[in-house]
C-alpha cells in the first residue's frame, strides 16, 4: 500500500518514554526501537528518486534545492501562481511530487511550493537532532532561503508535526496552517485524543496488494489505486517510491535513509498559536474494502470513525478558536480523495483571514 496510512499499524509493543525538554517545559515521548519498527512498517515505504532518461515529469513544476543544514538539501517544487504564498508539505513516506495532481489546482489564488522532507525523494539526508523540532526548523529555513513572508503552511499526515512545531515556536513566521488529516499524537495531544494503540487496534480491512499485471506498467498501477482506493497518486510521486525494471515494469520499492527518523521523538503539541483548519478524515478504505461481504469489516469502519469523531471533538474542546471539518467520507489522503471539498475549505477558511 502505497503511503503512510496510520491505521494499517500493527499494534504497538514499544514502551513511549515521556521526557520534559528543560529549555520549554513541553512533554516530548521517545519511542523505543521496537516500537519505531513496528510503526513505520506502514507508515513509511522505502523511496530513491532517480528515475531513468526517456520519461518526464508532466507537472507544471520548477524543481531547485535549499540548503537548509549542514549536509542537508531540500527539494523544493515551485508551481508558480498569483497571491499568498502557499507551502505544502508531505507525508511521512511521499514526497512534494504527491501534491502535483492537486498543488496547480491553488496556483488561480496562491504561489504554490512543496517541500520534500529530509530523507526521502531527492533530499539528502542527515541525522535527526531534535525529533519533529528539526523538521520543523528545515521547513523555516526554506522560508527564509525563499524570503517567503508569513505564508499559508498545509500539511498532510505526519506533516502535522512540522505544522505544530511552527505554529507552536514561530507563531509570527506564518498566516496560517492546514492540517490535512494530520492531527494525530504527533501533532497534537490533550490527552483526549485517540492512540495510535487505539487506533491500531481497530484492525482496519487492508487492501489487497498489486498483482504482476497491476505493476506491468506505471499507468497499470495508478489503476489498481482507482479500483481499490477510488482514487490514484500521480505517477511522478509512484516513481519517487518504485523503481523500473529493465522491462519497463514497476520494480520493487526503493531504499530510502530517512524513514527511522521520521517518529525518533514525539513532541505533545498543544499550544499552537496561530489560526488553524483542520480537516479531519472517515479513513475510508475505499471501494473495493467497503463493498467485503467480510462482516467485521463494517465494524471496523463504525469503530475508526468513532475515534476521528473524538478526534475531532478533542481538537474543538483546546483550540475553540481552530476551524475543524469531519469530511464524512475520506480516505487519509484527503487531499486526493476529496479533492473538491479540501479545496473549498481552503479557500473558505483563507477568505476568513482578511
């Protein structure tokens, strides 16, 4: 399954350390090893970005790289348009190249940006020194090389972390932020919002994997993602993550150095200062899992939405100032799911601003 879907995790049998950082009294869990290799089984699929000469990227984006640390570049898309910077920030196992179906949807009243974690894609890579807060600082330092002024942040899945990070340190460096399913422990923790041992413990149907004729060519598997998901990622972001056989078919997935990285050390947000939509998804497992005859299956939809409905619920109750929209039926990756209602909300919640 392509992505970082939280909710395909097996149940988690690390220990969480709860630690204090002297320097700002928040509360910050470490994950054990353990508990790091069973999460990022499926939150995180391996990727190496070099694709072979005779195919292009057909998205209407510039690429260039910013320095952000020592030894650390960042790819960072432009795909250009009028108005408030908008950057977008991906998921814990994609890269920008995901946002480039939905990103020249914005560009009519945004520039539009997307940034590629260390690590993943075509970043370099260095270690991790200070858990989501290093991530954060990559994402500010882009900024500042880009001399973007208080832009709109949006971020999908385990970017919350970054978002909270920003919004929580640097309330004045940013307009805005958008948490696109992404509000999870590592985002954003009052104690009321659901585990990830909750949530693992739902035992959400998975789907099935892609047969030898789904992975024939790459148009052959952005199908196998329509069929079982109802809707695909665009197939610069697939070759991000698969390599190409002599063939021309898709080949396994690629290696990758920052996956470990990615959940090294939790920080329990919850002061974040600056105005906030957050969309909040159903995890709908798509057409295939919903039309099972399988009857806990059912139940496991009843069950997941119960939590995202406490989700949500938790995040209204601390931040009543944040705007918070339950897309009723939505995959994780809402933006791509629910294309048309992510982007009126967007547009809704910016409008809102001025």
């Amino acid at each position: 399954m392509l992505g970082d879907q939280l909710f395909r995790l097996a149940p988690c049998k690390g220990k969480v350390k709860m630690l204090v950082e002297p320097a700002t009294g928040r509360i910050t869990r470490r994950l054990n090893h353990v508990a790091i290799s069973t999460l990022l089984v499926a939150l995180v699929i391996p990727l190496q970005a070099q694709q072979p000469a005779g195919w292009k990227d057909p998205s209407s984006h510039v690429s260039r790289f910013v320095t952000v640390a020592q030894d650390v570049r960042l790819e960072v898309l432009d795909w250009g348009g009028a108005g408030r910077p908008l950057v977008l920030l991906a998921g814990g196992s994609d890269t920008a190249h995901v946002f480039d179906d939905f990103a020249p949807k914005l560009t009519d009243s945004f520039h539009v940006y997307g940034i590629t974690r260390r690590g993943f894609g075509e970043s370099s890579f260095a270690p991790v020194t200070s858990g989501a807060d290093t991530f954060g600082d990559d994402v500010v330092a882009v900024l500042d090389a880009l001399k973007l002024e208080r832009p709109l942040l949006a971020g999908h899945s385990i970017a919350g972390q970054e978002l909270s990070s920003i919004g929580t340190r640097y309330p004045n460096r940013v307009a805005a932020l958008v948490y696109l399913d992404a509000a999870y422990q590592y985002a954003f923790d009052n104690g009321k919002i659901p585990t990830f041992e909750e949530i693992s413990a739902v035992g959400f149907p998975r789907t099935p994997l892609p047969t030898d004729a789904d992975l024939a060519t790459f148009d052959a598997l952005r199908q196998y993602y329509v069929r079982v998901l109802g809707f695909t990622y665009p197939e610069a972001e697939l070759r991000q993550k698969r390599s190409v056989t002599p063939e021309g078919h898709v080949g396994p997935p690629r290696s990758f150095p920052g996956g470990g990285s990615v959940l090294l050390k939790m920080t329990k947000y919850v002061d974040i200062r600056v105005p906030a939509l957050f969309l909040v998804s159903s995890q709908s497992a798509g057409p295939l899992a919903e039309s099972s005859t399988d009857p806990k299956i059912p139940e496991q939809i009843a069950a997941m939405n119960a939590l995202l409905d406490r989700q949500a619920k938790a995040i209204q109750e601390t931040l009543p100032g944040a705007r918070v929209v339950k897309l009723p039926v939505a995959n994780h990756y809402v933006f791509l799911s629910n294309e048309e209602d992510v982007l009126r909300e967007m547009r809704a919640f910016v409008d809102r601003l001025r």
